[in-house]
C-alpha cells in the first residue's frame, strides 16, 4: 500500500471536500429605477447622506449670481466654467499646490452623477487641475439633472479614459474617521460641497 505525503493527503482532502459547483449569479446592472425623478431623489438623498449639499435651480443664471456674491469677498474664489463668468488664467494645468493653498471656494463643472452613491464624475479638462478638487476649502460642482446615472455599472460606460485621462469620482466633502467612530469632515480636503442641479430644458 502506497503511503501518501503530507501534501498529497492534504490535496486528496481537498479534492474529497470540494464545495459542488455553482453557476455565478447574474447582476442586474438597470435596476428598476428607470424614471428620471427617481434618479434625481436617489442621487439627492445619497448626496446629503455623504455630507454634500444639493441646490436645484432652473437656470445657470442663478448660479451666475452667486459667483458675483462670492468673488466680491475677500476669498479667493476660482471658477473653471466658462458658462457662469469670467475664468481664472492664473490656474493652468502645471499650477503648484503652493500657489492654491489659499483658494477658499472652486467652481467645477461636473460630467454627471450616480444615483446610488451620491458621486460626481470629473474629467481632467473640467478641473483644469488635478489638484483643485481637493486643495480648495469648499467646492461647488454643477451638473444637469438629465446627467444623472443610476449605478457605477451606467458610470464605467459613460467614461472613456482614453479620451479624458485623469477624472475623479468626488461624494461629498472630504471626511475622515478613527477607531472611535469619531468622523471628521474636512480633515485633508474641501470643509464643504455644494451641487448645483440644473434643470435641463431640452
């Protein structure tokens, strides 16, 4: 009788306790909320819920308004959208994180939003620089309520890094947590974000 090894015995019971086989389930990636509003009030409640702040407007005007507020302050504001006034040709692409320190408020145009999570998809050319997202104290995205998704599933199909490179998935302001269970909003990020849902009227 042949006297098996250490290694084949312990392959042998493997072989003997193997689980039986199972055919992987399948994910539905459309979910059964194909109505717009349903998306919207998803997206809104996912958002806040992350610490975010949501303002639906009918028009880019409005928002046009409070960047007038915002850059008559004594902060240093940056906008990157050319819709809502005048863009900052201070911030390039190569602009160093010493020379944003200081920006209090950014305003970021955002691709579009996921449902689910309360996330925004940012590509590169929208935020001019990759480090503004994060070195600003507060961040103000804008986004059509028509550019909502429903899950990370539509968002994957919706990017083409080939065309974009860099983006960024952005839910809420910055937070952070220790073993505590202490959260902490603005530790190493924006203290605040704010946004703005534009109506779409096509």
């Amino acid at each position: 009788m042949k006297i098996l090894s250490a290694r084949e015995e312990i392959l042998k019971s493997i072989a003997q306790n193997r689980p039986s086989y199972k055919e992987v389930s399948e994910i539905n990636i459309t979910g059964d909320a194909d109505d717009s509003r349903d998306l919207i009030k998803l997206f809104i409640n996912a958002l806040e819920n992350n610490s975010g702040k949501v303002i639906q407007v009918e028009a880019i005007e409005s928002i046009k308004s409070e960047l007038c507020k915002d850059l008559q302050g004594a902060n240093y504001v940056v906008n990157t959208i050319n819709e809502i006034g005048s863009t900052n040709p201070e911030i390039t692409s190569f602009t160093s994180a010493g020379k944003m320190n200081h920006v209090y408020k950014a305003y970021i145009k955002g691709k579009f939003g996921i449902s689910e999570n309360g996330s925004i998809w940012i590509d590169e050319n929208l935020m001019v620089n990759r480090l503004l997202p994060f070195i600003s104290e507060h961040l103000v995205i804008l986004i059509y309520d028509n550019e909502i998704v429903l899950n990370m599933h539509e968002a994957y199909k919706k990017i083409d890094i080939a065309k974009t490179g860099f983006g960024v998935f952005v839910a809420g302001p910055s937070k952070t947590a220790d073993i505590e269970q202490s959260l902490v909003v603005g530790a190493h990020g924006p203290r605040s974000l704010i946004v703005y849902l534009i109506k779409d009227k096509s």
